[in-house]
C-alpha cells in the first residue's frame, strides 16, 4: 500500500515522499525501497533541469510528459525523441528509473495497468428538471431523439422501477444528496428566493462522503437545497459550483407575469442570479442567458474532468432544463420532431454524449460510473412544454406513478453488465450509499434511509430490491407505500388536469381529486388503473402494517404524527 502511494505521489511530480527505510523491509523488498527513494532523489534533483529546457525550447512536450507521469514506458519514450536535448547520462538514468519503477510493479503483485485499477472509481450524475418517465428513446418516447443516452443503457443498465423521495424540486434533490427520504430531512416543496431554510449543516450529502475518500468534487447546475451562503454547495462538501440557485421560472420573465410592469413583476419575482463558487456573476440572468445554461453546464463539467483526471472525482450536473420555461441554445433549436420540448431533450442528451466523450478520451470510461435520471414526473400542465409519462398515471406534484417513478440509467464499462433491464424497486436515496460502498468511504452516523443496490446495478444473480417497502410522502403526509409489486394508495387528495392543458409556455388549469384506500398490481397494471384491493386484503393489511411503521418513524400530517426519527432543516442563521 506505502509503495502505490509514494509511485502515485512521483506520478504527480510529488518527490519529496519517501519509501520506509529499507532497514524496515527485508531482502529484495527492502533493496527496492532503497532504490526507489534514490530514484525520487534523482527525480527531484532533475526536475529544475527539465524545467528549464520546457522554458526555452521546443523540450517543452517532452517536459510535460516527464511531470505527468502517466505510465514508466512514457519515459523512455520521450526521451527517445528528445535525445538532442538532454546529456546520454541522464537519458540512461531515466531509462533506469522507468525499468526499476516497472519491476516495483511487479514486487507488488500488479502491473502498471492494474495498479491504476485501485483507485477509487469516479461518479458522474446527471439530474434533470421535470422530465417525464417517456421522455428517452430507450423509454419509449416515439419523437424525442436520444442516441447518447440510449447508447447508455445499451452499454449498462436501464431500471424500469426506479422512484425519487417526493414528485416536486427541493424535495427530491434532498433525498439524492442525503440518502434520506425528503421528510426526514425536513425539506418539503420548491424552495424559493424568499426561503430561509436549506439543508442543514448536520446533514451530509454525497460530495461530503466522498470527500472522506479524498474526491474532488463539484455540482454544475440548478442546487435548490437553498440560496443563502450557508446552504450553498461549497458549504456541503462540493469543490466547485456553478449554476442558478433554485428553479428557472423564479425570475420576473415567467410568463404568467409578463403582462405586468417590471416593477410589479419583481415584486412577485427578483431577479434570478447566477452563481460561481459563492459570487454571484450574473445578478440578472435573462432570456439570452438561459438559451446558454445547457452548454455552460456542459462546458464547466468537461473542464472538470478535464482538470481531475488524475483523481478520482463526484461529479454532480443538475440540468436547469427542460424545466419551464424551456430555452435551447442554437445548435439544437427546431431540430426534434416534438417541438421544443424535444429540442431541450436533444440538447440534453448531448450534454451526456460530449461527459462520456471526454471520460473516454482521457481513459476514464472503465473507471467510472455515469448515472442519468431526473427529479420528478413531467408538468402536465404546460402541455406542449410538459413531457410525458405514459404508461404511468398522473404527473409532477402527484405520488402516482407518474410524478415519482422516473428513467434510470446506468454505465460502467466492464462493471454494470452491457443492456441489463432491472424492474426492482431502488430510488435516489440508495445512490449515496452505493457511491461510499464502492468508494470505500463511511455512512453518516445519523439515520439515513437509502440502500445499497450495487448487486441489482452489476447484475448478480437472484439480486433483489433491498426495499422490503418504499414510502411516498407528499409534503409530509404518507400518500402511498409500495411493496414488491404492490402499491397502496392511503386516502388522500390530489391535482390532475381540468379539461385541456395549457401549450407554448401557459399553464392549463388543475382541479383538485381525491382517492380511497386502493391497491394496485404495478406488475400487471403500470397505469394504476384497477383497484384491487377487494381482491388481496391480506396484501391491504400486510402494506398498512408498513404505513403504521413508517408514521411511527417519520411521521404523517394526515393522522397528525410527528415521527421520532425526522430531523429538524436548517434554519438561515442572522
């Protein structure tokens, strides 16, 4: 372990760490330990000489390569093209030293190659806003265009099952970055630029896990777990940031408002800044701007890569899109044949292909794993600017299927099987701890609420969801509860359409129903559309017995139980 350490830190230009004195080894382990420390002196009594050629002439490749350190061979290789440049002592040297680091290699055990296989593996997620269960090629959609993310799950998995805690913004991003169910987090709903509350300093997300494990991390996106210094991600684990604080429809341009002044719009919406770090670089983001968001994402994720491909990293892109209102930048506009909605899915789409080209192009597909799904069920109002859910039920801001179930997606080359289909029940609160299970990094020691699915991700055998049941809150009353194939719904109301939706960017009208203690066979009835419950009550009272603990745990403001395990949100402190 000292000896991958010490190779790793001179793979960085890191000479200055040292091997145990080989007084603390014996035989040839000890030798090597000698020789390697007396080829980092060397190295390092070396490095001011290749500076220096870098600076004046055309060395400066070759000096590069040198300090980068990639592989041994690398360095016979430049200095076969560089022969003119330095004196034969000192090529033979480093010919020496790349012969000498190849056998400590093989002391080890392990070759080059396989020692670069110990590192840690790196995380990409990407999250999108409102997208529906339909809308990806490999999900169904019959006109939206997705060659990138269908590749995706041609090359890893795709899970038909797939849940988020709560069917509105805040909410779910919570439980993605906690590992919790919203409610016990205590973040409900779509917080706004009036909010004084985000996730509390206790809470740790993923970046804050993975950072035990010496990750770099960063978010590139819409972070809505609140706006204010505290609760900004740079304060929750994340090396870097860029992006809008909460929803792109929180700014005076909404369309429902644009018939007012200015100043009358603004007292219902300020001005919606963009972020850098903890600045605010643009205090007033416009129209123009948000046709750009997609590719500014894109562009600082790929820098990112870029930059920590020595590393290993958690990359988080949260796409602002295609929440409404939907803006596209030029390269995709009038290109799909659903309209802009499908435009922004396409742009989407190739925000994923341009993250994969770039992890291939630096060796790092095999390395890491890349995870697509979105927030929440599409915005059925907004019709023509809405997705689509079928064959589900119902939309955003319902616990139907249609608002929480969504597109799962899944690659790692060589670790997630190639086309695997999965119809287990896993949600976002199991990503956290998934990412620390195969980093190696520790759990939160408070509760948290999400499992481990890495059997059902690499295909094991008779690998079976972890859930023995899932809750579906809405703010914080307990709507439904899903067991196996089976969900129950609790007494409760919801919104659904009142005749036609709105299209071109207005909303249609919602009305208000309300639903009785009804089962359903999701197996056998994806669209929720046969009560059953007559039929199996002792399934009825198998899944009640589940509502009862999970009230008990977490509570229900319909039965006015508060639950002993939900923890309080942060507050903005004055």
């Amino acid at each position: 372990m000292q000896l991958l350490e010490v190779l790793m830190a001179f793979q960085k230009g890191d000479f200055p760490r040292r091997m145990s004195n080989g007084s603390d080894q014996t035989g040839v382990k000890g030798e090597t330990c000698d020789m390697l420390n007396a080829i980092l002196d060397l190295g390092q009594s070396r490095v001011n000489e290749i500076s220096h050629v870098a600076e004046v002439d055309s060395g400066r490749n070759f000096c590069q390569r040198i300090l980068d350190m990639n592989q041994p061979e690398l360095l016979c290789k430049a200095a076969s093209h560089c022969s003119n440049r330095f004196s034969r002592h000192f090529l033979l040297q480093l010919r020496i030293a790349a012969g000498l680091l190849v056998v400590a290699f093989a002391l080890c055990g392990a070759s080059p190659a396989q020692a670069k296989e110990t590192r840690p593996p790196n995380f990409v997620v990407v999250f999108t806003d409102d997208q529906g269960y339909q809308d990806v090629g490999v999900f169904g959609s019959p006109d939206i265009e997705t060659p990138n993310l269908d590749r995706m799950a041609a090359e890893g998995a795709r899970f038909t099952d797939f849940y988020v805690s709560q069917a509105v913004c805040s909410a779910s991003r919570s439980a993605l970055m906690t590992g919790c169910y919203n409610v016990r987090v205590g973040i409900l709903g779509a917080l706004g630029p009036n909010s004084n509350v985000g996730i509390h300093d206790d809470e740790m997300t993923i970046a804050e896990v993975l950072k035990q494990k010496g990750y770099a991390t960063a978010i590139y996106g819409k972070w809505h777990l609140g706006h204010h210094p505290q609760f900004l991600p740079t304060r929750h684990g994340f090396d870097d940031y860029f992006g809008l604080p909460y929803s792109n429809d929180m700014w005076p341009y909404h369309p429902n408002v644009l018939h007012l002044p200015m100043e009358e719009r603004l007292k219902k919406w300020p001005s919606l800044p963009l972020i850098d770090g903890e600045k605010i670089v643009n205090p007033k983001v416009t129209p123009e701007d948000q046709t750009h968001l997609t590719t500014w994402y894109t562009e600082r994720a790929v820098s990112f890569i870029e930059k920590n491909k020595e590393q290993p990293f958690f990359l988080y892109v949260p796409h602002s899109m295609p929440h409404v209102p939907l803006y596209v930048s030029d390269k995709f506009k009038g290109k799909s044949k659903r309209g802009l909605y499908g435009d922004v899915i396409m742009e989407i789409d190739w925000s994923v292909g341009q993250i994969l080209d770039t992890l291939k192009k630096n060796g790092l597909d095999d390395n890491t794993m890349v995870i697509f799904t979105s927030d929440n069920g599409p915005w059925l109002s907004y019709g023509n600017h809405g997705g689509s859910a079928l064959p589900l039920r119902e939309g955003k801001g319902t616990m139907w299927d249609g608002g929480c179930r969504e597109p799962f997606i899944a690659r790692w080359p060589g670790k997630i099987p190639a086309g695997l289909e999965c119809s287990e029940v896993a949600a976002t609160i199991d990503i956290l701890p998934t990412l620390a299970q195969l980093a190696g990094a520790p759990l939160p020691e408070h509760a948290i609420d999400g499992k481990n699915i890495w059997p059902l991700l690499s295909g094991q055998a008779d690998a079976k969801s972890p859930h023995e049941y899932y809750a579906m809150y809405y703010g914080r009353e307990l709507q439904a509860v899903r067991s196996g194939k089976w969900k129950l719904h609790f007494p409760h109301g919801y919104r659904t359409l009142k005749g036609e939706p709105g299209n071109d960017g207005l909303p249609g009208p919602y009305a208000q129903k309300r639903t009785g203690l009804e089962l359903y066979d999701l197996e056998t009835d994806i669209g929720e559309s046969r009560d059953v419950a007559s039929k199996f009550p002792q399934v009825v009272a198998r899944l009640q017995k589940y509502g009862d603990r999970l009230r008990t745990e977490l509570g229900d403001s319909r039965m006015k139980v508060q639950g002993a395990g939900v923890r309080v949100v942060g507050q903005l402190r004055k």
